[in-house]
C-alpha cells in the first residue's frame, strides 16, 4: 500500500533522510520511531507530498506521488506534527473548510457526522477550535484527517503534550481506525508503538536500523531473557545458588516478600531456557519455587541497544544500553 524507495532529503549540508526504504502493506499498522531530529518528519512530509524528495521514489497504492500527485493524496490522511487548525472557527467550520479543500465527493453531512462520532467531537462541533483542549484539538486533527475516507493514514507525533488518560484515548481511537485503513504512526514514545503497531520502523540520523514484526525486533535484538522467580529459602544461599547455575547471566533480590517467600530477577544468558534447570535445581536444595514469570524486554532497551549498535561514538546512548 506505501512503498518507500531509496529516499533522500538534504536541508544544505545536513542529510535529514539519508536513503531510506520501506513497505507497509494494506491493513498494517506501522509504527515509525525514532528520536528527536532522526527524519521521522521530513520522511512523513515526503510521503504526504508536502515536501519532495531529492531523490528517491514513494509509491501510494501503487500511484507514484511526484508523477501523479492528485491521485496519491486522495489516498492519503494527514496529520502533521502541528496541526493546521484554524483556531477562529467551529469545529464543524473547519470540517466543512477541509472538505471543500479536499474537493471530497461524499455526502457532506453524513459523511462529517460519522466522523465526529467515531472521534467523539459531535458534542463539541460548535464551540471554536481555540476553545477546545489540546485533547479534542487533536481529535479534531484526526477527524480532518479522515475527511475522504482516505485509504492511508498518516499521524506525526498524535500523542505528544497530551495527558496520560488522553494518550490512552488517542491510542484506542488509532487502534480501532487500523481496522479499517492503513497506518503510519510516528512517535518517540517507546510502549506507544508496542500497544498498537503491527511492525516497527526505527529510524535514526536518518538512516533506517530496524525493521521488523513488532514482536520480532524484542526478540532479535537480544535473546536474553529476564524472569522473575519467588523462591523459598534463606536468600543468601539462594542468590549464591541461582548465580552459579549454567546459563544465568545475573540473579539480585528485589526484595518483595510475599509470606515467606523473596522474588529475584534473573538475567539467562543469550537464548537459554534456564526455566527447567532452575526448578529441579531449586527443589534438589528444597527450596520451593512458588512463582515464576517473564519480564518483557522494554522497548527502551531494545531502542538504545539499536541506536547505540549504529553510533559507536555515542558513548552515552552506548552506556544506558550496557
Ligand atoms: P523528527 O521528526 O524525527 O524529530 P525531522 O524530520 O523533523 O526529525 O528533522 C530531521 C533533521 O532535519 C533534524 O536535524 C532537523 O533539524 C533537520 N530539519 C528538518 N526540517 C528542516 C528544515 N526545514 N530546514 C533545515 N533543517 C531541517
Ligand atoms: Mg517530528
């Protein structure tokens, strides 16, 4: 549905976007992360048409955007990084502006109802834009998004200076809208793309460093895993026990007792399944093993571990990975 090939985008010397590619097939949800200034914006105005590439090819739909752009962007739902609101109209002003911007074809006010619904704006429709919270603000970006019904939808950053409790609903809404049409959501916001997104595309200074099923990049960027085991039995013993048994990495106390038991965090080294030696080796002592469960690998980690793979100079990003 979007195919990005080999595209690049200087601003005078600083290469913003520096011969990127991707594909994002129809119905995926593709999350795009990166960090402040590593081109997830230029590259989504790119794809937008909003700016050109120097060089380099973006396919809608298999419609070319710089050889036939009308087409591309009547497949195409926007919403930039700042929203182009005008703050001195009514939201159902504004909705009728965009739609006669867009030269949409649908019945007006049917079509523009169904938005306000599905982005829960309808009992707001007639108070002024500059009157609404950044919440609804952005809502209102959306539903001017959807105007058109476009195929493809393109969200910068949908959840910044937002509210946890109104993160969560922009999130819903996103989720919920991948039903129906093709996503882009950039964010630098780590959980965000792992509570949505299908597949993950980092970028950084430009250059793309992974791309892949969401639940695959956790697990090709490193294979350890991290288990939290409640164990039975004087603590000392039990960490000198756990630390010298093959295949565990690191093992601490965190501490938490539940009656009579203490939970600590293991580290297994690089694809081994410590599970299995760990129970017989704990029973063996008699020291019963009454709770065990993964640890997820955060994308945090995973994020500067990649960043931190592609800039061995940043000595910074490359201590917070270790
Ligand atoms: P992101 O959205 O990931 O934060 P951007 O795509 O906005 O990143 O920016 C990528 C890089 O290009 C940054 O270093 C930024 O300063 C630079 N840049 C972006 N737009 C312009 C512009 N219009 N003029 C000059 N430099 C720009
Ligand atoms: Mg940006």
């Amino acid at each position: 549905m979007i195919e990005i090939t080999d595209v690049r985008k200087s601003f005078g010397d600083k290469h913003a976007v520096d011969g990127i590619s991707f594909r994002v097939e129809e119905g995926e949800i593709m999350g795009f992360l990166g960090p402040n200034g590593a081109g997830k914006s230029t590259t989504l105005n790119i794809i937008t048409g909003y700016l050109s590439a120097d060089s380099g090819t973006v396919r809608i739909d298999g419609t070319d955007i710089l050889t036939d752009p009308l087409k591309a962007k009547k497949d195409i739902g926007f919403l930039p990084e700042i929203p182009p609101l005008y703050l001195e109209m009514t939201v159902i002003e504004y909705l009728n502006f965009v739609y006669d911007l867009k030269g949409c074809k649908l019945p007006r006010k049917q079509h523009l109802k169904e938005i306000c619904e599905v982005v829960k704006i309808w009992d707001v429709g007639k108070r002024l834009i500059k009157n609404l919270s950044k919440g609804y603000r952005q809502r209102v970006g959306i539903a001017q998004a959807l105007i058109g019904n476009p195929k493809v939808l393109i969200f910068d950053e949908p959840t910044i200076g937002l509210d946890p409790r109104q993160i969560i609903e922009i999130r819903n809404l996103i989720r919920m809208l991948g039903k129906e049409h093709t996503i882009i959501l950039s964010t630098h916001i780590l959980p965000e793309v792992q509570a949505v997104c299908d597949k993950i595309v980092v970028i950084n200074k430009g250059t793309i460093v992974a791309n892949e099923k969401t639940e695959d990049l956790i697990n090709a960027v490193d294979g350890t895993r991290k288990l939290i085991a409640k164990i039975v039995g004087p603590e000392d013993e039990v960490l000198k026990t756990l630390r010298s048994l093959g295949g565990i990495k690191t093992a601490d106390s965190i501490g938490k007792r539940d009656t009579d038991s203490i939970s600590y965090l293991i580290e297994s080294q690089d694809r081994v399944d410590i599970r299995k030696p760990l129970f017989y080796t704990l029973a063996s002592k008699g020291w019963p093993l009454i709770g065990l469960e993964g640890v997820e690998l955060s994308l945090e980690d995973i994020f500067i571990r990649l960043v931190g793979k592609e800039k061995p100079d940043n000595k910074k990003q490359r201590k917070a990975g270790n």
